[in-house]
C-alpha cells in the first residue's frame, strides 16, 4: 500500500520552481480580484484562481497535473 502512495504522490509532486511560480500567479490574481474595477464575475474567477494556485503551491500537489497525464 506504501508503494502505491509513493507512486502517486511522486506523479503529483511539483519541484520549488513550479511552487514559486504558482504563489506568484496566486498572488497576482488576488490581487487583480481586490483592486482591480471589475465586475464580480471577473472578481470571483480571479479569486478561484488565486485560491486553486496558491493552494496547490502550499501542498505541494497538483490535481490537474494527474488529469492532464489521463
């Protein structure tokens, strides 16, 4: 059962480069979604955005990666 954790979790990790980058990305979309003079619309995407690449920066894990590979 180990071995099956340790497959997957290596499909999904991301390297420190990959993580920098998705805080940046997650900290420009939330700040675009404060300040910017949007709709609420264009405001809640770009705060599912920043939620998606900020929590996925924190974890270390990304979902999409593992569907994309599908």
């Amino acid at each position: 059962m180990n071995e099956i954790v340790n497959e997957l979790r290596k499909d999904l990790e991301m390297g420190d480069v990959e993580q920098k980058i998705r805080y940046a990305v997650g900290s420009a979309a939330a700040g675009a979604a404060i300040f910017a003079p949007l709709s609420y619309k264009w405001k809640g995407v770009l705060a599912a955005v920043a939620a998606d690449a900020i929590l996925t920066a924190i974890y270390g894990i990304s979902p999409w990666r593992k569907l994309i590979r599908a």
